[in-house]
C-alpha cells in the first residue's frame, strides 16, 4: 500500500543543481545527488492511483507506481527489478527525457506531480554504486543472427533485447565509440559517458559484438549484411539537418550546424581531440532554435567562455504552467522549460527570427539582423514593424531540428527510399519493404524522444523475433517480480 497521505505531507523537490559558477567550470553532471530521506518523501507522494496515467504518458509503459512504492519502503533492489522489467536503459531517460510520465501524473491535476525522472536516476544509480551491472543470463543461444546499424538508443535497446533471446547480435557504428548521439551528440554535463560504457560491458558481457568505425553503405553495403545475417535492424537515427539556406548571408564563415559543434566539443571532453575545431570561447554567440539541442549549445558555449549567447526561436513565449483548455490533462503541455543551461546565463529570445547574416569584409560573420515576427496558420511569419535591429555575433549555430533520416548508398543498396517525412518506410511489424530489414527509432517514427527511441527499438526486436520464428516474447528478466520483457 502506499502512503495515502505522502502527497499531502512532502511537497515536490529535485535534489540541487551545483553552483552555476562550479558547474560551468567543468563539463560535469550538473546536479548533486539525492539523499535518501529526499527519494523516500518524493516517492511517497505517488498515490498509486487506481488507473495511473503515468503508463500512459510513458512509450515504455514503465511500472512508475510499483518502483515508487519500493524505493518508498527502501527496497531497492525490487526497484530496479521493475524499473527494468520495461526500460533496457533507465540511466538514459532518468537524466534526457522530458518525462511525458509526470506530464500525465494524476497528481499533477491540482498538484505538482511526482519527480518520476528523479526517482528512476536515483534506483539506477544505487544499482551502479554496487559494481558492474550483471549481464543477463542467456539460456539457449537460437542459431540465428542479426545485424544492428546504429548505436543508438534505439540500436542499444533492439540488440540486447535480441541478445538476451538466443540471437547472435552484431552492432555496427560509424563512428569511433559506442552510443550514438548519446555519445558525442549529448554533453557530459548531461549524460557522464561512463553511464554508456557501463551499459556497454554488460553487453558485451551478454554477447553483443560492437564493430566501430564501419559506415554501413561504405565500409560494408547493405546488401552483404543481408547475405551474412538472418535479419537487419535499422536503427541510424534522424541526422538530416534543417538549414535556413534561403536566409541571406547563410554562406558567410562562422555559421554552423549545431551537431557539427557540439560533437567537436564532446571531442574534447573524451579526450580524442585537443581542442574544439568549433570554438566559443570570447565570441558573441547566436543560437537559432529553442529546444534541448539548443540548449546544449548554450550550456556547451558558457563552459568554452562565450562573450555572449542569445537564442533565437520563432515560436511566442509558451505560458509558465498548462493551459486547460489548449493542454488538457494528461496531454503534452506546452510551457516554459528551462534547462539548468538557461539558469546559467545567456538570453532566450520568442517571437524572434534572424532577417539576414552580416559578414565582414573578409566573408566572416559579425552580426545577425534580428525581426520580432507572429507565427499564423501554417507556420507563416509575419515581421512586426518597427523590431528590425542588428546584434554582435560572430558564431551561429543553427539548433532548428531534422528533417529525417540522412540519405545514403545504404538505403539504395536494399531498395530503400525515405518517405514524405524523409524517414524509412515500415509497415505495422517494423519491416521495410525488403524482407528481412527492419527499422526502428527516429529513422521510422522521425526524430523523438529517448523513450520513444528505446522503446521503438524493444519493438522492432520483438518484430525481428517472430520474423525468425521464435514467436513474439522476448525472455523474462530474472526478477522477482518475475514481469515479462516485452
């Protein structure tokens, strides 16, 4: 039973982010840890309602009020039991979802919901205190193989769900290190990259191979893998980005692609370069985009020393709390999100579009022309009279989302074309039109979030597991709550 008085009693509270002038000294988890009398008042604000729409609200459908209720009692280990009955990577969303879940939290109807995210780090974390995460035991091996392209979340999730049913499963990653954008598109003061090393042993540990560096279409085609395994999964994400290639001045030096920055700092921080090809530091920065990568960028550009950092984003200020008759509960609301990268510094500008870029002499940027515009039907803009004014800037990072899956000779080599949302068509199974390739995560659904992510790629191997026979249950986990791993 849980408590029937928790919410009544403790209020909602997230453990404390470090000092700002700390925290942007250094690339470092921005926030400290909980103790263990804060997870025990804030687990015990969930009422483990009758019918939880938190399950709703969660892709995964993660059982949030059964590990509420365990960490509540102190009971760790059934905790994680639960918490990963449904999710293969708790460590990752805990820290990058936006959490839907406490979006649909029952509570959150006349309250402030429970701090879901914090008690699903807080589980994982004490699980990772102990040593080592054991690999799952591996019961009968099938005879089978697959082939995973992409290590992302959504790679991570289908190869081990496939590796824990008996196939033979073979990572294949471009880049030089596991994990996708996890790993150099997401900075360490987000997500440690030892979370993602952490996980990786285990898999290793369960059987999954990992070949890096090998660009499917390039170093290998697509149609070898075909021949050497019994199914492939795509799972290579939504990398095309948007440009703005109409703006005037997009092709003054200075302007770039906000992947394209942040990768080379995350570089830096691994250790596999000396300094960032992208460089903020003493510069006056523009961002145009408002959303989690542009947020990186801010907090990336504040720990490289930046001058000045404004975000540019067309869209008007979103209202500080949900608005009943647009966002009704449990909906998505759209509000005010401020990242622990907006409290330390820079200035977020709505209702806000770049006119044009200005270069020197010399073909480099030195300022924006900014306009205040209201967005109508459509998406259409509309400049206000009387806004233009020009700004210092000297670095432009475009953070303004992506348009699909990046074409490629990979998709051409098994008769694959990306579809009107420039994502890989499937059908209700995770199946391309080629027998025997699959897709999953942002390069079927378009690009998402993480849970969406890990939970597409649970999906597509379950799919790819009826597809060679052995039904459509993946193995239960050894737990003692003995819950099915879909």
């Amino acid at each position: 039973m849980p408590d029937p008085m928790g919410f009544m009693k403790y209020r909602r509270q997230l453990p404390l982010l470090r000092p700002v002038a700390e925290r942007v000294a250094d690339w470092r988890d921005v926030y400290q840890r909980a103790d263990e009398q804060l997870i025990h008042e804030q687990s015990s604000r969930c009422m483990n309602c009758g019918v939880p729409y938190c399950h709703n609200g969660c892709p995964l459908g993660n059982l949030i009020p059964d590990w509420n209720d365990f960490v509540r009692v102190g009971d760790w280990e059934r905790a994680a039991d639960a918490l990963h009955a449904t999710n293969n990577f708790p460590e990752f969303t805990g820290r990058l979802c936006p959490a839907p879940c406490e979006a649909a939290c029952v509570l959150g109807i006349g309250d402030d919901p429970v701090t879901i995210k914090q008690v699903e780090v807080e589980i994982i974390s004490r699980l990772a205190d102990r040593g080592p995460l054991e690999p799952f035991p591996i019961v009968a091996r099938s005879g089978r193989s697959v082939a995973v392209v992409g290590s992302g979340p959504a790679g991570l999730a289908a190869a081990q769900q496939l590796a824990r049913a008996g196939h033979a499963t073979t990572v294949y990653e471009r880049s030089d290190a596991i994990g996708g954008l996890l790993r150099y598109g997401i900075p360490d003061f987000k997500l440690e990259k030892t979370h993602i090393d952490r996980r990786v042993a285990q898999m290793v540990a369960e059987g999954v191979q990992f070949i890096t560096g090998c660009a499917v279409g390039v170093d290998v085609s697509l149609a070898e893998l075909q021949e050497q395994y019994d199914a492939v999964v795509l799972a290579c994400g939504a990398l095309d980005p948007r440009d703005v290639p109409t703006t005037p001045g997009r092709d003054l030096t200075g302007i770039h692609q906000a992947m394209v920055y942040l990768e080379g700092s995350n570089r830096v921080v691994a250790g596999s370069l000396d300094a960032p090809p992208i460089d903020a530091a003493g510069r006056h920065v523009i961002v145009v985009g408002g959303g989690d990568t542009a947020a990186d960028c801010l907090g990336t550009a504040h720990r490289q020393g930046a001058a000045s950092v404004r975000l540019v984003e067309v869209a008007p200020l979103p209202p500080p709390k949900r608005d009943g008759t647009r966002d009704p509960w449990p909906t998505w609301p759209t509000t005010l999100r401020t990242a622990s990268a907006h409290e330390e510094g820079g200035e977020r500008h709505f209702s806000c579009a770049v006119r044009r870029f200005i270069g020197d002499d010399d073909g480099n940027l030195r300022a924006v022309e900014l306009v205040d515009v209201l967005v109508g039907p459509g998406f259409t803009l509309t400049e206000v009279e009387g806004t233009v004014r020009e700004v210092p800037a000297d670095l432009a990072l475009l953070a303004i989302g992506f348009a699909g899956t990046q074409p490629g000779e990979h998709l051409a080599q098994a008769g694959l074309t990306r579809n009107a949302r420039g994502t890989i068509q499937a059908d209700d199974d995770w199946q391309t039109t080629t027998p025997g390739i699959f897709v999953a995560g942002d390069a079927r659904r378009g690009p998402s979030l993480i849970v969406w992510a890990i939970a597409e790629g649970r999906s597509a191997a379950a799919a790819v597991n009826r597809y060679l026979g052995d039904g459509g249950r993946l193995p239960a986990p050894v737990t003692t709550l003995s819950m099915p791993l879909k």
